[in-house]
C-alpha cells in the first residue's frame, strides 16, 4: 500500500486521517461509483443510479482549475503565475539544471516518473518561492500579497495551515529572504521535483469522490 500511496497523482489528507485505510479496508465504506441527482427531506441524497441514501452530512468535493483571467499578461509575469514568461530562455535553463538535480539526488524518480508536461496554460509551473510568493516582487522589497493554496503533497493539511503562518509571516516583514537568484532557482528544482513525483501536478484536477461511512 505504501508504494501506491506514494505515487498518488494528488495530494491526499493522510496528516489528519491516521487510520483512513484502517477504516477503508475495514469493509465499513461503500463506493458509490455515480453523481449526486438531488437532495429532499433534509437528509436524503439522490443518486442518478436511483439509490437514495440517508446521511448524516454530505462533503462535495467538486475538484478545481485555476482561473487566472482577473490577471492581465504583465501582472502574471510580475507574480509569478503560469504565463508566456514560462517559456522564456531564462527558466527554460533554469529547468533543465533543476531537473538534473532532481534526477541525481533522487534517481528513482528519473526512473520512473514520465513526462508530463503540456503547452496548455494551466500545465505551466506557478514560480513561486516556497510555493507562495513572487520573487521578482520579494527582491524588490514588495510583501503585499502571496499565493496559499498551490500544495503539492500528501500533507495537504499540515501544508496548508504552514503556508499560512509563512506568508502571514511575511506579510509581516518578519522573514529574512535570499536574493532573487537564489530563490529562482530553488523554485525551479521544486517544480522539477512535482513534475517527477506527482505525474499530474501540473494539470487541471476534475476529479469527484463520493463516499458513505
């Protein structure tokens, strides 16, 4: 189990869920393999395949993309959210570097992790330092704003409540930072890293799971 869990293509709650495959293997979840028709009564929930369940609470996880269309062209760039900048010759070199790191320190991820790098928009890397902020801006001294929510691993939980107490941190000015380049380059390796571990880290997640306990 554990090698599976490993190469999970998205991140999972197993932080805060010690005994999720306990449970899961215990015989006490069903799956039910179809989607939502309708709710009634208070607590029913209508399933298309014509089942009807009694629940107690029901948990929609609808999956996401990101929407980026607020953000024109240069204000992309300047943030380090996917844009055109991505291709440019600077991170292109950036890349190949951080992907032989990756491949030397961890040469089992060269092995058997595929390519799976597209040209779409949403497939392109945030480039952002310790996935939260721009370092172009942080170079320049500007701490207005930082990205939470761009976690790629099995800690989703404990990820997200750390990102929050590091960009609150840094908002604060309460963070001492490295320079532009250094930070550039550790977020090249740290995309080089996901694109290897995680086989869909850089596409658009549409996945929906619906479980009774």
């Amino acid at each position: 189990m554990s090698a599976r869990i490993f190469w999970a293509n998205s991140g999972l709650g197993l932080a805060s869920a010690p005994d999720f495959w306990k449970v899961f293997h215990s015989g006490q979840v069903t799956v039910h393999r179809t989607e939502i028709a309708g709710f009634s009564n208070g607590n029913q929930v209508h399933l298309k395949n014509k089942q009807t369940l009694e629940t107690d609470h029901v948990i929609l996880c609808t999956g996401w993309t990101d929407n980026l269309g607020l953000f024109d062209k240069k204000t992309r760039e300047e943030w380090g959210l996917p844009s055109t900048a991505d291709r440019s010759e600077k991170w292109a070199k950036l890349d190949v570097e951080a992907d032989r790191i990756v491949c030397e320190r961890l040469p089992f991820l060269a092995k058997n992790a595929p390519e799976t790098r597209t040209s779409s928009s949403h497939s392109r890397p945030w480039r952002l330092y310790r996935r939260l902020i721009s370092p172009r801006m942080a170079a320049k001294g500007d701490r207005s704003v930082f990205f939470p929510g761009q976690i790629h691993s099995v800690y989703t939980p404990l990820v997200a409540e750390m990102q929050a107490l590091w960009g609150v941190a840094f908002l604060l000015g309460r963070l001492e930072l490295p320079d532009q380049d250094a930070m550039e380059k550790e977020v090249a390796v740290w995309c080089a890293w996901t694109r290897r571990r995680y086989f869909t880290s850089h596409l658009p997640h549409h996945q929906t799971i619906e479980t009774r306990f």
